[in-house]
C-alpha cells in the first residue's frame, strides 16, 4: 500500500482561568478547580492540493457564532477553503462558554474566548508544517459497558431520561446503543503516526465547578502513552441519548462514583475508566488496521431548513410560570424533582424561546470524504439512531458521525421519542421527523461527494 495521502498533526492548550462560566445544566457554575488541560487538537489531510482540517475541542459546545469567527480567522491566516474546516465539541460538561452570541456571557468569559482565536490559528499552522507522506488504515473495535441509552420505559407508562440508579419502577430500556468504535490509522513515513477514533457518548462524568476534559481528555492521554510517539484525535459521535450511567450496577460498578443532584452517578475515577476502556479498544486493533487507497479527498458544507418545535398559545402560561418560578428562586416549590425538574425547566425555555420564532431554522451540515471514509457533522446532539442511520450510507467503507460540529443547535430526538416524552425530547427546538430528515439528507450529502 503507498502512502497516497500527507497528514499533519498539532495540539494546543486551551485551560481556561479559574472563574469562566461553566454551562452544562439549568444552573450556571463557575470554574473553581482545573482537573486537566482542555486542548484543541487539529488533524490536517492534503490530497492533489486540496487540504481538510478537522479539530476536537474540548469543550461542551461551539456556537455558529465562535465557529463562523474561527473559520474567518484560520481562513485569513493560512488561506484555507472554508467549507474544509469541520471544527467539533467532544460535549466535555467541565469547560467554558464559547459562544459570542450567549446572553450569559461575562466579561471575563468574552476575553478567554477571544484570545484563544489565536489559538485555533496556531494549530491550524502547527498541522499545516507537519503534513508528511501518509497511508490509511481502518478498523472496527467495541468499548462495551461504557455506554448505556439513557431513556426508560417507567412502570406509570412514562417515559424518563436518567430515572435513577436502582429505581425499581423502571421497566425496561427504551432505546439501542452503538458501542462500536471506528479507528482510522495514519501511518506516516517517519513513523510518527495518526489515530482517529469515533464513538457516541456524553462526557457527563465528572461534574461539580472544575475544568476537565473528561473521558475524551484520558481516551487521548492514556493511548498516546500506550503507544509512544503516536497522536491521538477523538471525535464524539451520536451522544443525544447516550450517557454512562448504567441504572443496574452490579459488583464494583459503582466504585469511584457519586450520586449527584440530578440523580445522575458521577466520579473523576470512572471518568479514567471509560478513558481505560477506550484507549483499550482502539489498541486491540490499531495493529491490525485494513490499509484502504485514498484516490481523492473532498468537503462540503451545506445549509437547509428544519421546522421549528413551536409551543401552541395554551402551552404558554404553564412555561412562563415556571420559568417565573425558577428565575425566582423557589424551583423547589414546583412539583417536580431530579431530572424531572431540569426536564420541566427546560422544556419551559424552549417554549419561551421559541413561540414568536420563524417555522424553520437554518441549519449547517458539515462533510467530508477521505477516500472511502465519510465523515458526517451535526450542529447538535443527535440520537444514536441518526448515527446508525448514517452508517448505512452505500459507497463507503466507514461513516464517522459526529455531534457538535460547527454549531450547537441542541437535540435530535427519533420521531417515536416525541410521543413518548423525556428530557431531549421536551427541549428539542425541531419537530418530530428532523432526525429521520438529517439521515436523508445527510446520507444525500455524503453520497453525492463520491
């Protein structure tokens, strides 16, 4: 197999100062301890003088707004094709705001993010100066018992997202999981060699006021020191419905986990753990990649319309009441607990949000094709069911598909999750249909790029 394709690889820190605004849940926090560095990392592919760059961030999202800015910078800088920069979230709960256009932005958080535009150009450059001659591999592996779906059937009917562990009215798993992990192998000339690995789940482990960079940060730090002198690009995947909490523990399960405020186990330890059982998996057969021609690459980007989830006008003075509520501080005193209150809050602002809004959003998907290997941005959280649905695409050896890329613009419930109710489903600013509508046409997409 020749080395058909050059590869370039560099990483920067991007730790915050204590005190950045931390979002994740319905409560802002504030940085108060750094666990681990938050990095950016930039893998760049050239072919016949076209070059993609794609970055992981550790961070829980990147507005359109911070991307469109990132994309304007990089672009200035290095000359790159704007539609070839596919610029991810691993979704790590324990980061900052990086969001221009986010009404909670502070001072302080608007000046970090603003310094670290430099960052993205640096790396973009450090990957630029390290392309060298490269062939590709591929691989299949599995990290089993990591991730679990996060939706239950409950014994009243209802259906809950994290009911728990050991609730008894739980009856049954309401959703799949994907638990494979997909493995692209560059090999380079001077030995220096690539890993670029993909799965679907939330970095939710750690929680608390710190920074960390959750199980993605120890998948990468603890397969590089497995494998010296090879670097490592994580890019999480369809995670919408996908958390480590697994509801029915057994043995030493629990050990190094907390239950935190939302009924949700938690703990830096598991959160190694996961890293542990990652790394493990892209090892067992990082040796035995399946080396495939790389003919051409190509990228796109492309917008199209989803309908909004629009409230009706009687739905509205139950949403401004708890949100009154809320903003007041007396949540407590609405009938609801654990994820039941975060559900019902949320499902309170996307009302609000959302009842003088446009039928249709917008939105920005994000491709690109390394020989026979598709890779598939959403600017959200899709449910693992999109991930499935686009792994089916005809044409390509492997599909990676990937949340948070170039926008954040929440979740991607499946059609049946509407009816059935939880969490993502009573946020989600889309309709019922815009998952299965994202496997249509992203499939489309990557199709039409071979």
């Amino acid at each position: 197999m020749k080395f058909d394709v050059q590869t370039g690889f560099a990483r920067v820190d991007i730790t915050p100062p204590l005190g950045v605004t931390v979002p994740g849940y319905m409560e802002l926090r504030y940085a108060e301890t750094i666990l681990d560095p938050l990095e950016v990392t930039c893998l760049a592919i050239r072919k016949d003088g076209k070059t993609a760059f794609i970055y992981s961030v550790d961070d829980l999202h990147l507005g359109r707004s911070y991307t469109d800015r990132c994309k304007e910078e990089i672009t200035k800088a290095t000359g790159a094709d704007p539609d070839a920069i596919f610029i991810h979230a691993t979704h790590t709960h324990t980061s900052p705001l990086f969001d221009f256009e986010d009404e909670r932005l502070k001072e302080n958080d608007r000046e970090y993010i603003t310094a670290m535009l430099a960052r993205f150009v640096d790396v973009t450059k450090e990957a630029i100066a390290d392309l060298k001659p490269s062939k590709m591999g591929i691989a299949f592996s599995k990290a089993e018992k990591v991730a679990f779906n996060r939706r239950y059937l409950m014994k009243d009917g209802s259906y809950k997202t994290n009911p728990g562990v050991n609730n008894p009215d739980i009856v049954e798993c309401a959703g799949v999981i994907d638990d494979v992990v997909n493995v692209v192998r560059f090999t380079r000339e001077d030995g220096s060699d690539i890993v670029l690995a993909n799965f679907g789940n939330h970095p939710d482990v750690i929680g608390g006021n710190q920074i960390s960079a959750d199980w993605p940060g120890f998948t990468r730090r603890i397969f590089e020191r497995a494998v010296p002198g090879c670097r490592c690009i994580f890019l999480n995947g369809a995670q919408g419905d996908i958390n480590h909490v697994n509801v029915h523990p057994v043995g030493g399960d629990l050990n190094g986990m907390f239950n935190d405020f939302d009924d949700v186990t938690r703990g830096y330890a598991h959160s190694r753990h996961m890293g542990n059982v990652m790394a493990g998996a892209i090892l067992s057969v990082y040796e035995k990649v399946e080396y495939v021609d790389v003919d051409s690459i190509a990228y796109r980007q492309e917008e199209f319309p989803i309908p909004a989830n629009k409230p009706t006008p009687d739905e509205m003075p139950e949403a401004r009441y708890i949100d009154e509520m809320d903003k007041a501080g007396r949540s407590a005193e609405l009938p609801y607990k654990g994820m039941m209150l975060t559900t019902k809050l949320g499902e309170a602002r996307r009302k609000l949000e959302l009842c003088d809004a446009p039928d249709d959003f917008q939105m920005l998907f994000s491709a690109i094709r390394i020989g026979k290997i598709g890779l598939f941005g959403i600017p959200g959280e899709p449910f693992v069911g999109i991930g499935i649905g686009l792994k089916e695409t005809k044409g390509y050896d492997m599909i990676l598909p990937c949340c948070l890329v170039n926008a954040n613009d929440g979740y991607f419930p499946m059609a049946e999750n509407y009816a059935e109710g939880g969490y993502e489903a009573a946020t989600s600013r889309f309709k019922p249909g815009v998952a299965e509508l994202i496997v249509e046409k992203g499939s489309a997409m990557l199709e039409s790029m071979l």
